[in-house]
C-alpha cells in the first residue's frame, strides 16, 4: 500500500493503521494475563484488585492532563510517542519488582504513562478523519485495532504456555508499544487548529461549558458503564447456570465479533442514517433489550442474539460519540475533550458501576442486570436530545 498520495504528502489511513494494531496487539497481550504477573511477583489477590483499581484510578486522573498537555503544546504525536516509551519502560519493571511497596510504584508508573494511551490515538484519527484530504474512515481504523486485540489475547496465552510464564507478555507489550511509539511520530502532521471559541479560557472548563458535551459524557458515562456488570460477572453468572466453558467462550467471541462487524462496515452509516443522536438512541434501546433478556433465564440461543447486540451498545455508541465530538469540538481542545469523554464518562462511570456491580451479583446474581437495562433506559430519552451542533457551540 503507498504511503504518499498524489500531492506527495503522507496517506493517512495506514499510518493509523498500523498505529492502532500495535497499540491492540499491546493491550491484547496484556490485558488478560497482568493479573497472574502480578501474583508472579508476590501480589496477593487482594493486593491485585488493590493495584488494578489503583491504576484504574490514576488513569481517570491523568487523562485530563495529558489531553491538556497535547492540546496546549499542540504536539499529540509526540506526547503519545513519550506515553508509550514510558508504558513500555514501566511494563517491563513489572518483572523486576517483587511485592510490596515496589508493585506499588512500578504500578503508578505504569498507570501515568499509559493514560494518554487511549485518549490521544482516538483524537488523532478523529481529527484525521474530520479532514477531507486524508481519507481516513475512523471506524475501519478502530475496528483493526479491535480485530488486534482478539488475536493477540489468544496468541497471548500460547505464548505464556510455551514460555512457561507469564512475564513474557509484558516483554511483548513492551516491544509492540516501542513499535507503536515510532509509528506516532509518523503520522501525518494535523492541520493547523481552527480557533472557535475564547482562546483564553481554560480547555477543561471551556468544554464543561458546552451543555451538548457535557450530556454527551452523560449518555456515553450511562450506555458504556452499563455494560461494567457484563464484564465483571457474566461469565460467573453463566457459569452457575450451567453453561459450559466453551458456550461461554463462544458468547464471549460473538460480542467482539459484533464490534469488529460495526467498527468496519456499520457504524459510519448508521450515524449517516440515523444522526449522533439517532445512533446513541438505538445503542441504548439495545441496551434496554440485551440486559433485561439476559437478566432472565433465557435459552443459550437468546444469549446469541443478545451478544450480537454488542455491536450496538458499544461499538455504535462509541463511533456516534467520536462523530459528534468531531463537529462539536474545536481542534485545539480535540485531546482534552477525548480525555475527558475517556475519564469522565465512560472511565468514571464503570469504575463506579464495578463497585456496585459486586453488591448486585452477590444479592441478585444475573438479575442484577436488570439495573444496567435501566441505565440505558435513563440515557435513551437524553442521547435522542444529542444535536448536530457546530464547533464550539
């Protein structure tokens, strides 16, 4: 694939391309088995959920504040290049420290470095995509960083298997991050920022002043946190139902199926179609309609439909709210606002919803989704309220 177009300048699509599968491979191998390095290295489980709500906690902290710092630099390239150098630093720390107050500051390190690893990628190629001359289809772009992720949390556990530990993921996310780190730098340079709005106010408090934003953060916080419960307990859920390991991998795959699906080929039109407004409506009607059959004691086939429908309850939301942030937001507050609708909204959101989602498990099992559908109902009556509204309004 050329990566110059015809005037000479950098192609876009697979600059970005090539940026989002490093980032996914990175996660997708890290993800699933941090946990276990961290019991590796003497972590207690209770010490692990301690760390891993840690991290949680100062990511929603730190991501405002690399937003910000690439927004007023107005270098994102770079600040994610020096994000990911430090990911890759720390993670490998992880295999040094053993227990203790060591864990505890390699976890911290860790936490900072990799904040502005999911705001400002998401930034850039919404801004990219905003740009007639690029070319860039934002969802083809997320949904190959998606399809990264499945694979390599598979590859992930043939490697430990073969490795004989988990430490060797964190060498692999440490290299595909150093990966990644050269590939920001090589993204085409943003266009100059346009400059609506009072250049002089805060970029936090400027966006807080947008009602369209701040209900945008509402409706993503609602929609995505409602799927916190999903994560946290739906495997024990199925499991003391009675379904077998392999069924519930299978449902499992068929929810990130769906993303991938939506990502490519149905999230830019179903916002074309439907409006941001339209789409974020029909994610949380899907909500509504995923959590409350999944709640009751319906046949495995049910639960097919029913992950299927998570092509609309995340990927769809997620791409309506990327639209609308693009129209809404002015160029020169693009990472602050991405931080902000990461940390705030979703971020924020499940992070509480986990805490409370332990409580609902533990008196009501699956039953306990029946909160989540009507979280979703909460937010369908306030995404349809989502206008078109022009930059910086």
């Amino acid at each position: 694939m050329p990566l110059l177009n015809a005037t000479g300048e950098p192609k876009a699509l697979p600059r970005y391309l090539l940026l989002f599968v490093l980032i996914f491979l990175g996660w997708g191998v890290l993800s699933p088995f941090l946990p276990a390095v961290l019991t590796l290295q003497g972590a207690t489980p209770v010490e692990v959920g301690l760390l891993l709500g840690m991290g949680t906690a100062l990511r929603l902290l730190a991501m405002p504040v690399a937003g910000v710092i690439a927004d007023r630099t107005g270098t994102p390239r770079e600040v994610l290049a020096v994000a990911l150098l430090g990911a890759a630093l720390s993670v490998i720390c992880y295999g040094r420290a053993q227990g203790g107050i060591m864990l505890v500051l390699v976890g911290v390190a860790h936490a900072l470095a990799t904040a502005p690893v999911a705001p400002l990628p998401d930034a850039l190629a919404v801004r990219a995509a905003a740009e007639p001359r690029r070319r860039l289809d934002y969802g083809v772009v997320r949904g190959a960083g998606a399809a990264a992720f499945i694979l390599a949390s598979t590859a992930a556990g043939w490697a430990v298997t073969a490795a004989g530990s988990p430490l060797v993921v964190v060498w692999l996310n440490a290299g595909f991050f150093t990966l990644a780190a050269g590939s920001a730098l090589l993204l085409p340079r943003p266009a100059a920022p346009r400059q609506e709005g009072a250049p002089g106010s805060g970029p936090v408090l400027a966006l807080l002043r947008l009602t369209a934003f701040c209900r945008l953060v509402l409706v993503s916080g609602l929609i995505q946190g409602s799927h916190a419960f999903y994560a946290g307990f739906a495997v024990l859920g199925w499991q003391a139902a009675g379904i077998g390991p392999g069924s519930i991998g299978l449902l499992w795959s068929l929810s990130v199926t769906a993303e991938v699906v939506v990502f490519f080929l149905l999230g830019r039109r179903l916002v074309a179609w439907l409006g941001v407004g339209g789409t974020c409506g029909l994610a949380a009607a899907a909500g509504v309609l995923r959590w409350s059959l999944i709640a009751l004691d319906v046949p495995v086939a049910v639960l097919v439909a029913m992950q299927a429908l998570h092509g609309l309850t995340f990927a769809a939301q997620h791409m309506a709210a990327m639209a609308m942030l693009a129209r809404l937001v002015p160029d020169r507050l693009g990472g602050t606002a991405q931080a902000l609708l990461a940390s705030l909204g979703t971020g924020l959101f499940t992070a509480l919803l986990l805490l409370v989602s332990g409580v609902l498990y533990d008196q009501a099992g699956l039953a306990g989704f029946w909160a989540m559908a009507a979280l979703c109902a909460l937010a369908l009556p306030l995404a349809m309220r989502l206008e078109a509204a022009r930059p910086g309004r």
